[in-house]
C-alpha cells in the first residue's frame, strides 16, 4: 500500500470513529430520554406497541482485586499472570 493509500485509509478511518462518536452519543441522549421518562412514570417495565422496555436495578458481585492484593499481595502475585497483546492507536 502507498503512502498516499496510506494516508487516505487513515483519514477515512478517523471520519468514521467520529461518526461512530456521534451516533453514541445520539444512541445515549436517546436512552437517557426513555429512562427519564420511565422514572417520572415510576416503571421499571413498560410496553410500548411491540417492544417492551426494561430498566430495572440489577445487583451483582464483583471480586475486589484492588483490596485484595492490599491485604494478601503474596496470593495476589502467586495467582497473577501476565498477558501480551498489541494496541492498535493512530494519533
């Protein structure tokens, strides 16, 4: 691929993470919008025409790592492993 190929994959692939920005943040004020108005009902389910629309407080459990290896650093580093991976930026 040349340099000017290059370049101009580059800039197509900076124009479309910006639109893909812009449609998330579109796609979140839209949520925001629904989940507002389901508070104001007070509804955590809600039927409209053919879609049902959930929004309900969910509780799970999450393993504190932080904490853990604060209090048991010998398990932590005994039970860690490191892995490898490439990142991909253009800046």
């Amino acid at each position: 691929m040349s340099t000017i190929d290059m370049t101009a994959k580059i800039k197509e692939l900076k124009e479309l993470k910006a639109m893909a920005e812009e449609l998330a943040a579109e796609i979140t004020a839209i949520e925001d919008a629904i989940k507002a108005e389901m508070l104001l009902r007070n509804v955590d389910e809600l039927q409209v025409d053919v879609y049902k629309v959930r929004y309900k407080t969910v509780i799970s459990s999450r393993f504190d790592s932080k904490a853990f290896k604060a209090t048991h650093a010998d398990l932590y580093a005994q039970y860690t492993k490191q892995t490898e991976s490439r990142r991909f930026t253009v800046a």
